[in-house]
C-alpha cells in the first residue's frame, strides 16, 4: 500500500486508464444517447486522453508537479466532442492542486478532485446532472468524507471507484433520456473505465509498458504544425450529408 504516489506511479496509473478506456471504447460509444445520439462518446475521450499521453510519453518527468502539468495541457489541447471538453477540464481541476507537489498522498488527491470537480462544473454552462459531472462529483465528496491522514493511496481510489459505480448507475434514473433508452451515461462509463484502469496500474493489476511503446510510435507531435509555420500546401474537407426529410425540405435546402 502507498501512503505518498510519485510522479513515475501517476504516468503509469494515467496510462492504465488510458489502456482500459481503449478495450472498452465501442461499449461507450453505444451507450451515447445523450446529450446527442451520435455514437463517439469513447472515441472522443479516447481522442482526448491520447493527446495527454502524447505529452508525457517521455522518461524525463519525475514529480507528480510535472506529469500532471503536461498531461493537462495535453488533454485540454487533445479535447473532443463534450465529453472530451469535460474530461480535460477535470484533469485541469486536478492540475491546480497536484502541479504544487513533488509526490502526493490521499488528502493531496481528495483536494485535487475537489478542484477537479470545480473546474468541470464551472466550464459547463448549463451543467446537467446524470451525466459524468454527476459521476466524477460524487465519487470525489464520497472519497474525500471517508478518508483521513492515516489513508493510503489505494484508500482513496477505492472509495472514489465504489462511488462512482453508484452514481454511474443512477444516472438512468437522473436523466429522462437515459430511462427511456435504459442506458446508463456513456460519458460516465467512460469515466469510471478511466479510473478504473488507473487503479488497476497502480496496483499492478494492469500492466502498461507494452501499451506505452506501441501508443508512442502513434502518437501525434502536436508542435509540429505553430504559429510560425508555412503551410505550402492547403488541403480540402470532404463530407457527405444527408437531410432527413421530415425536418428540412431538400429542395428548400
């Protein structure tokens, strides 16, 4: 059991969760029926986290300060779809509290999730509860009211994990459009896979080295393409649509 988490512990738990979310990415894609039915809630938060690997891929970063810095920034840049944006606003939260501590322990990461949940929160103009805001939210209250200075690192995950299961499930009863599909939220499952994975690194359940070294040969370098650049050669978009005729008159259109 770890009473303090390094920085070499939170890249390879960060990655766990990243391992797992990928095994799972179609299972949350079906269970997107809000707030739009269009099937890419894991694709999107898989996108998302992709893009922090790609920022700490690297052996060079050693305290849970810097892992948490350039990951958040990576996931805020890697963001997509909704539950993408929400997911890189949760680990900015978290960024605010962990990017001042060289290693940390249970009440580190309770105040951490704490701004986590803040952060996300306030990012959302109309947050809605059900969803991964819910999830994340009373996973976090749950963990930080049952833990204590003597709590390990394992503590904290446990009851964060306990929680959000219940709140993942209770999300069908939060939200109409969920009953009616009898589905959970997707962006939650998403979520609790993430967590999950990254439990499941720390503990040694779950290993990533293999994982790591074949994401990296993929992984996008997102400075390629600054400020400064000279793009020679444009390149066009192509799309197909298709107009459902009992909202828009074609003709019309």
């Amino acid at each position: 059991m770890n009473k303090r988490l390094d920085g070499k512990q939170f890249a390879k738990m960060l990655l766990g969760g990243i391992s797992l979310l990928s095994e799972h990415v179609a299972e949350v894609n079906d269970l997107n029926v809000f707030p739009v039915p269009d099937g890419d809630t894991g694709t999107n938060m898989m996108k998302t986290m992709q893009g922090g690997l790609a920022e700490i891929a690297s052996d060079k970063f050693e305290s849970v300060a810097e892992i948490s810095r350039y990951f958040a920034h990576g996931v805020l840049l890697g963001a997509r779809g909704n539950s993408g944006v929400i997911l890189s606003q949760i680990f900015a939260g978290i960024n605010e509290e962990l990017s001042k501590h060289e290693t940390v322990d249970a009440l580190i990461l309770a105040a951490a999730f704490g701004c986590g949940t803040r952060r996300a929160y306030g990012s959302v103009q109309n947050p809605t509860e059900g969803t991964i805001l819910t999830v994340f939210r009373e996973a976090t209250e749950y963990a930080a009211a049952n833990i204590n200075a003597d709590s390990t690192v394992e503590d904290f995950f446990n009851l964060h994990i306990h929680q959000a299961k219940i709140s993942l499930r209770r999300t069908k009863e939060i939200l109409p459009a969920l009953m009616e599909a009898d589905v959970v939220d997707s962006g939650g499952a998403g979520y609790l896979y993430i967590i999950l994975g990254m439990y499941q690194a720390l503990t040694g359940e779950r290993q990533v080295s293999d994982y790591a070294a074949a994401e990296e040969k993929h992984a996008p370098n997102i400075n390629a393409f600054t400020r400064d650049s000279v793009l020679e050669f444009g390149y066009c978009t192509e799309f197909l649509l298709r107009l459902t005729s009992n909202k828009v008159d074609p003709d019309a259109f």
